[in-house]
C-alpha cells in the first residue's frame, strides 16, 4: 500500500488531471451530440467502458519501465504491420475506406494503434543515432522503418493517418537533430511535386476537399456540406454558446458525424468561444507538460518517444479543429480524447500511460 | 494547475542545453498552432457570429406558406357551388429548389406519384425562378402522403403540405359559368399587380375568374423548425391566413342540375336518331329580378378536374374538341333568334299601330309579294295576330315586317337589348347583332332589299343573340317592360357571415311598348302552349300556366332549335331559354328540357318531391387552420 502510495505521488497530476478534464468534457459533449437526453445513451456508455480500458492500458504502460519496449521493438513493429495486412485484407469498410477489424462486438481500427507503435519503433532507432541526421543518406533508415506502415495506411486509404506519421516522424527527426537544410531542400521538392501531386497522386474526393477549403460553396451539398454546417455551428455559438444539449445544428442533425470526427463544432456551438478556449487551453496543458517531459528526461528514448506523443496530439488538434473551422481541409483525423472511438481513446491513453512512466522514470538516479 | 514560476526556470534551463532552441521551436510551434484556432474561433465566434446565427436559423427554420381557402360559393338555397376541401399535396418547397435532387429520390418518387421522371424535372426546372414552393403532385392519396412523410430520409428534398382543393359538388352541371381555377403562372398579377405566390390558386374562367378579388383569401405563412431531413420539430406562429369571401349565387341547383340531366338525356336521344346537334344551351332567369336561376352550356367540363391539376392531353382535348366545351355558349355565342323573335316584331307592328290583334291576313302558304314560305309549307289561310303566333305564321310576320320597315324593326329590337351586352357578372359576354340597313351598308356596302326585312322580322338575316339576351327580350315581355340586367351574384360575404357587397336587381331600361300591347303579346304566348299552338305538344296539359314560344332558326347547317316559356302565365317568376344548336327536329329538340327546368322550378312530375343536395364531405371553412405541413 506504502510502495502504490509512493507511486501515486510520482505521477504527472498536472497532466494527468488536464486529460481527465478534456475526457470528462468529451464524454458530455458525445452525450449532447448522440442525443442522450432523448434517451439514446449506448455511445456514452461505450465511450466511458473505453474510457476504463484507456486507464487501465495507462497503469499498465505506467507500471514497467519503459526501457522494455527498446528491447520489445521489433516485434512490435512487426505486430503493427500485420495488423495493417489484415486491414487491408479482411478489414471491414465504412465511409469508402477499409479501417477496421472486426473482432466479436468490437470494431478495431489498427491504424490508430500503429501510431504509437511507429512512435516506439522510431524512438528506438533515432535514439540509436545520437549524431543526427545531416545527410540524404543517413535518412535512409528512418525511411525504411517508416515506409511500409506509412504505405499501407495510405491505401486503405487514410491520408490523414498517414499524415499524422509523417508529423510524428518530422517531430521525432527535429529533436535528433535533423539538419535544416534537408527540411529545406524537403519543401523544396514538395513545392515543385505539388502540381504532380494534384494530377497524379490525390482522388477526386480529396481534390474536391481542397477546393472546398477555398470556397466550400463548389459542393455545398457534397463536400462543402460537412465544412458549411460545422462553421455555421461554431459561429453561431457566440460567446457563450447555445447550451449543452440546445445547440440545433447539432441536436437537428445539420452537423454530420458530430460526436467523431466534427466534435469540436459541437463544443463550439453549444458552449461557444468560452468552452471551445478553455479546451484548447487543456490542449495546451497537455502539449506542454508532454513537450517538458520529453525536455526532463535523461534517457533519449524516453524523450524521442514523448516528443513523438506531443507532435501526434499537436497534428492532430490543428487537423481536425482547423477543418471545423474551415482552415484545414476535411480528413478523417479525429481530436484526441475528445471524438468518439474506442481505438483512438484507448491508444491515446496508452500514451498517458507511457509519458507517466517516463516522467516517473525521468532520471534513474532518482528511482530505485 | 501550472506552475507558474516553473516556466522561466524551464527555458532558463533549456538555454544550457545543446537543443534548447528546438524546444523552444517546438513550444513556439503549440502557441502558434493553438492561436491561430483561437483567433479563428474569435473571427467566427464573435466578430461574424451574428451572421453565423442567422445562418443556424435559415437552416432550422422553414417558412411554410399555408394557402388561404378559396370562399364558398353557394347557391340561393345555401347548397355549396363550389367550396374547398383539405388535399394532400407534395411540394418541393422554396427552399429546396435549388438543390441538386438525386436521380434515385426522384425515382422513387416518380413510382410513388405515378409521374414519368422527365415531368417532374420539367416541373421543377420550368418554375427555378419563381418565388414559393412548387406543387409537384396535387391531391394524393393518404397513402403517398404517409409514405413520404415516413420516408423522410427516402425523400429529403420533398414534403407534404395540406392545401385547400377546390371542389364542385355538380361536376359538369357548373362547368363555364362557375369556371375553374388554376396555379397562377408567372405573368398573373393579383388586385395590387404584384406577382402571385407560386402554387397560389386563381380564378381562371367564369365566375371564379369574374370574383376572384373576393373569392382568393390572404395566404400566410407558419414557421417550423425542422431538423436536417426536413422533420418538422416546432411550431411557431406566423402571418395568420385569411380566408376568401364567401359568395352566393342566385343560382338554384335543383334547376342547374336539372336542366343539364335534360340536355344530356335529350342529346343522347338525338344522337341515337343520327342527329348533328353540336351543343345546347340553357337558362333560366325570374323576370322580376334578372336574378340567374340557371345557366347550363354543353357541352361542358367538369371544373374539379382543373383543381386536381389538369394534364396537358387532357387540356389538349378540351381546346381541340370541335364542339368547345370551354364555351360558355348561354353568354358567348351568338345565333339566329328565329321565330323567337317574333315578340319583338310583334311590339313594333303593335306600337306602331300598323296591324291590331283582330286583324285577319290571309295566309295562302307565301307572301304575295315576294315567295317566301312558312317553314314546313304550310298554309293557314286567314288568321289574326294570336293565330300567327300560335301557330309561328311566317306570312303574318313576313307581313308586318313589310309594314314597319326595317328601321322600326331593328329600334324595337335595340330597344329590348339585341346587339348590346347584357351586363351580366360573367366574363366573355357577346353582344350580338341587330339586323339593319346601316349595318348592311356598312359591312357589305349594299343597301336593304325588302326580302331581307321578311327575314328580320322572323329573326333570320344578320340577326344574331346570345340565348341569355333572349331570356331577358322575353323576361321584359312577362314583366311587363323592364330590362334586368342578368346577374349571377347576390350578395358577398364578411368571413362573420354579414353581408360586404349586397347586388340588387338593376334596371337598365324599359321597352317603349305599352302595357296593354305587351299583355296582348303574352296572351299569345299563352295560345302557343295551347292545344294547336307549336308548343302544345308538350305543355297542354301542364299544371301550371305557361306561355312561351318556340323557334327554329335556319343555320348554314343544319337548324337551330329554341324553346322559350315562362310561368306562371299570369304572374311569371321564371324564364326558360332553351336553344339546341344544329339539332334539327326545331323546336321539339329544346322544349322536352325547358319542360324538365319547369317541373323542377313548381316541383311537379318526377320532380315533386325532390330535394336539394349536395355533397356533405366538404368543409365549408377551410381557412387554411388545419393547413399546411401534416
């Protein structure tokens, strides 16, 4: 009891606290957005079990050390690949894109589980470098080691997931000491491969989803439709929003998939500019103390992995809230630890579980 | 929860480091990202929030126009005319038409409303810009009603409104004169001038045409909340409806119902003796009023298939039917008054003083002066002015038109109306012509030769009537010299049943024929429905005193037959005009119906014991309270 009680104690209360604040603001904001006040609880219900599991994968990330996962590496690596195998080959598909595996009653979507996967592997083999990359060359294994999951989250397809690794990947790169002229010479060819990009690489859907971000008025019932009602639901939000359960873009209908991927449209409608800021201001709570742990610790693949963490959390808070608000075009990346799904809740806290337990095990001296 | 002097240690410390400036990188990099969405937020929250608002209710509330109901026309007896039930419509409203409706909805609804695709696309793209929801379908069943309402999700871009039908209990017995109504279109412009409401209901011929001010109510509107399938949640309130005026008519249905069944028994009795006849018409007016008892033209159309919304084959078919139904024939067309207008004749020759009613002429079967004849060939030998009249001698009157001259033939005529509008309350009255030298020279540029006068004085030559300019010639003759104008309006009412507008009889002259002439004149009329006169046939025996005159009118075709009565003899109420066009058979075609509108009008026969009814499904105050969205 002493030694749980000295455990407790360790733990980042500052972090930890901000996350059950955004969890616990998450779970009345699905309630509103699934009409539970209409009696229609089973989404909440589900969230909260999530919500348990996602504790419970944290005290258990919290309770070893971490230094396991150096060793267990490669097999998690190859883990995460065959996981993304069986996606694409047995997966089940909803809204156009294969994501999930069917497993009993529960859905799994194994590509949010591989960015923390990825995020483990490439703490492992950035930490193996500590001279940092300054050369084509020396990328070379981190392309290796990203490529294939990257590639095969891509055709399932889920840019956006894919997105999130290239984010984690340039994070985790940044701190190794990437040299800033491969980052230029990077925007460099991206720029030039932009028109080739547009004609060759991205569908029409996503064409269309970028012409929307100009001017959502091209599709206003097709593509534009997601984009037009979630700002009309933000903005008519004011200052102090509609209320909890009486914001009637949501509560109507007007706003589609408003308890996933548009949910932060449902906090800005119903509780407006003074709920949607002191959300973004939990985010920054979160994002700070995650980047300090990262700064704290004394073990470089202790903190490869946190700033990981951060650049995924960060990536996706400015994907998802600028696409409702219109600034970012629409993509399948939902907010962390606010939009509906079991996968996305349960890995994100095992990332809350991990940075306790590197922030707990900040310098070695201290434990043991 | 942060702690606050921990921030300036922490960057203190990261300065020491060898990456201290790309952690601070990556912290610039969260503030940045997190400013940039709240100063977003700030942009849409509270600077265009208001327009952002306003937005939120476009979407969530739809302005539902309720249609105001049409006013309730009724007969004299208080039996509905016309009036207004509750009909289901789909409606693609205002708000909907601009968007792209899926080939699949569109499908489905055509399966469901028995309506090809290309016709509601039609539909939708012929009225884009016009300002309303557009009708797609009118008057469906409860069960397309159900469906589309259950279906929502089947049929986003559609929905179900309630909207006042118009209704005609007698069918094709109100045709012409109650008209029809119709969606104003985009060149209707209501009292104001302004453009109509699309799907807005107008008059569109007779009466409903004539008294569509007062008939069309004030649409207003209702405000819904609808979630994001067009579910209505709430209801608020909005410009309240106000419905038409009601009208009453000096019509008596019995007499309406009454005289169209005769005309169609008796046009199936000529067609099976291989007769041409074309059309008929029928009227009947109390002569103490110009009070319109009934108006019948066949053929006719029934006024309900215009409310439920006419297709353009059925259109095709009332417009192309040689026989124009859409005619109102009682007010519209014109025809020679043949022997009918011997009256008129028979006042010129009596005021004129150049014959009296005991002065006997000899008929030897043609005029001695020019060979014309009696119609059938007969000769009467020497008979005096009732004999003539009874027995509709054509020598007689060849006669006194020879003695008057045509110029005191056609002032006479003038004097009872002929050649001018009867001013009746119905659009699309003729007025018909009055034979005359100066009409001749100045059409033909010919002068009058003598046997054309023979020919005015038996209402033949350039002499063309309405039948309702009749009713009024003969209705002067029974009421003793007054020229009514016909109306059809009695009175319009105030929605709390008191009267706006009261129409009382309205004299618009006086025949310059004396009393006693004119009760010499209708003692005539009385031999002609006595045994040997031409209308004893059928009125001999009739239980009520009768006088009338019959009348074949030569055509181009075959004749026209007329048959005009009135009764009683001694104190007229009510005056029957029948014409059959192209019959044949002359008068004995017409008389058979005048004698049905008789019986109906005393109630004797087969119609002693009828009464009046209509039928009992409609709402007579449809004021549009139960309207709209079901």
């Amino acid at each position: 009891m002493h030694e749980f009680l000295k455990f407790v104690k360790r733990l980042d209360w500052t972090l930890l606290l901000a996350i059950l604040a955004i969890s616990i603001l998450s779970l009345m904001i699905i309630a509103s957005a699934t009409h539970a006040n209409n009696g229609q609880y089973s989404f909440v219900i589900k969230q909260s079990v999530f919500l348990l599991v996602g504790l419970c994968a944290a005290g258990v990330l919290t309770y070893f050390d971490f230094h396991l996962l150096d060793k267990y590496a490669k097999i998690i690596y190859v883990v995460n690949l065959v996981l993304l195998v069986i996606v694409k080959f047995a997966g089940t598909s909803a809204l156009g894109a294969q994501r999930w595996i069917q497993i009993g009653p529960f859905t799994l979507q194994p590509s949010e589980f591989a960015k923390l996967f990825m995020i483990i592997c490439l703490a492992r083999l950035l930490s193996q470098h500590p001279e940092g990359f300054h050369t084509w060359k020396s990328l070379l294994p981190v392309i290796a080691l990203m490529g294939p999951p990257f590639v095969l989250v891509l055709i399932q397809p889920d840019l956006g997931t894919s997105l999130v690794f290239a984010a984690i990947t340039f994070g985790m790169l940044y701190v190794s000491g990437f040299s800033m002229k491969i980052v230029k010479q990077i925007m460099a060819v991206f720029v030039v491969s932009l028109p080739a990009i547009w004609f060759f690489l991205l569908h029409d859907y996503q064409k269309m989803r970028i012409r929307v971000l100009f001017d959502p008025n091209v599709d206003p019932y097709g593509s534009g439709y997601h984009v037009i009602q979630s700002k009309i639901a933000i903005g008519s939000g004011g200052f102090f929003g509609k209320g909890l359960f009486a914001g009637t873009q949501s509560q109507l209908n007007f706003l589609p998939e408003n308890h996933t991927d548009f949910i932060f449209s449902v906090v800005g409608e119903e509780l407006g500019f003074v709920g949607a800021m002191f959300l973004l201001f939990l985010f920054f709570i979160v994002l700070y103390r995650t980047l300090l742990i990262a700064r704290n610790t004394t073990d470089r693949f202790g903190s490869l992995m946190a700033v990981g963490i951060m650049s995924m959390w960060l990536f996706q808070v400015l994907i998802n809230a600028g696409m409702t608000l219109g600034i970012m075009p629409v993509t399948g990346i939902p907010f962390p630890f606010m939009s509906y799904g079991g996968s996305a809740l349960v890995m994100n806290f095992m990332c809350v579980g991990l940075l306790m337990n590197i922030f707990m095990r900040r310098q070695k001296l201290l434990f043991e | 929860m942060v702690n606050k002097d921990k921030i300036p240690a922490f960057l203190e410390r990261f300065k020491k480091k060898k990456e201290e400036s790309r952690y601070t990188n990556i912290m610039y990099a969260i503030v940045c990202v997190l400013c940039v969405l709240g100063a977003r937020l700030f942009w849409m929250q509270i600077i265009e929030g208001s327009y952002y608002k306003s937005e939120a209710d476009g979407n969530r509330i739809r302005h539902l126009p309720v249609q105001a109901a049409r006013g309730v026309m009724f007969d004299r007896n208080g039996q509905i005319m016309a009036g207004s039930r509750s009909a289901y419509s789909v409606v693609l409203p205002d708000d909907f038409k601009k968007n792209k409706i899926s080939d699949a909805e569109l499908n489905r609804l055509s399966q469901l409303i028995q309506m090809p695709v290309a016709d509601i696309k039609q539909k939708i793209e012929d009225n884009k810009k016009a300002f309303g929801g557009l009708v797609i379908a009118n008057d469906v069943g409860i069960d397309v009603a159900t469906q589309i309402e259950e279906r929502r999700d089947d049929y986003p871009n559609f929905i179900i409104e309630v909207r006042p039908l118009r209704v005609y209990p007698l069918n094709d017995a109100g045709g012409q004169i109650l008209g029809y109504v119709g969606e104003a279109g985009p060149n209707d412009k209501d009292a104001e001038g302004n453009p109509y409401q699309l799907g807005t209901i107008i008059g569109r011929a007779g009466l409903e045409a004539e008294f569509n001010p007062y008939l069309e109510g004030k649409n207003g509107n209702k405000l819904v909340e609808v979630d994001a399938s067009g579910r209505p949640v709430k209801t608020f309130d909005g410009i309240p409806v106000s419905q038409g005026h009601n009208i009453r008519l000096t019509l008596d249905s019995r007499i309406q119902r009454a005289a169209e069944d005769a005309i169609k028994e008796q046009m199936a009795k000529l067609g099976s003796t291989s007769s041409f006849a074309t059309g008929a018409s029928a009227v009947a007016m109390d002569p103490q009023t110009g009070a319109i008892l009934a108006m019948v033209s066949w053929p006719s159309y029934d006024s309900n298939h215009f409310s439920q919304g006419i297709t353009a084959a059925e259109w095709k078919d009332l417009i192309n039917n040689p026989n124009h139904p859409m005619q109102n024939r009682t007010i519209s067309s014109v025809y020679p008054p043949g022997s009918t207008f011997k009256v008129i004749t028979a006042s010129a020759a009596l005021e004129s003083h150049v014959t009296t009613p005991g002065e006997r002429i000899f008929d030897s079967g043609k005029h001695w002066l020019i060979p014309k004849r009696n119609a059938q060939g007969e000769a009467f030998g020497w008979i005096n002015f009732y004999d003539a009249m009874a027995k509709s001698d054509n020598v007689y009157f060849y006669e006194m038109g020879r003695r008057l001259g045509i110029d005191r033939l056609s002032a006479m005529a003038r004097a009872y109306g002929i050649g001018r509008k009867t001013g009746i309350d119905l659009p699309g009255e003729a007025a018909g012509n009055m034979a005359s030298a100066e009409y001749k020279k100045k059409v033909f540029h010919e002068s009058w030769y003598l046997g054309e006068t023979f020919d005015a004085a038996i209402g033949q030559s350039y002499t063309l009537v309405t039948p309702l300019q009749m009713a009024v010639v003969y209705s002067a003759i029974a009421n003793g010299g007054y020229l009514y104008r016909p109306y059809m309006v009695s009175r319009i009412d105030n929605f709390d049943g008191t009267p706006l507008k009261i129409y009382s009889p309205q004299v618009v002259g006086t025949v310059p024929v004396s009393k006693t002439n004119l009760e010499i004149i209708r003692r005539s009329l009385r031999g002609v429905m006595q045994p040997g006169g031409t209308g004893g046939f059928m009125f001999s025996n009739y239980p009520i005193p009768i006088a009338g005159k019959s009348g074949t009118a030569q055509t181009h075709g075959v004749d026209n037959g007329w048959f005009i009565a009135f009764a009683p003899y001694d104190k007229p109420q009510i005056v029957v005009v029948v014409m059959f066009e192209h019959s044949g058979f002359g008068s004995q075609s017409a008389a058979p119906v005048v004698k049905k509108m008789m019986d109906a009008y005393f109630r004797v026969g087969s119609y002693q014991n009828a009464t009046a009814d209509t039928s009992a499904t409609l709402d007579t105050d449809t004021s549009g309270k139960e309207g709209g969205q079901i």
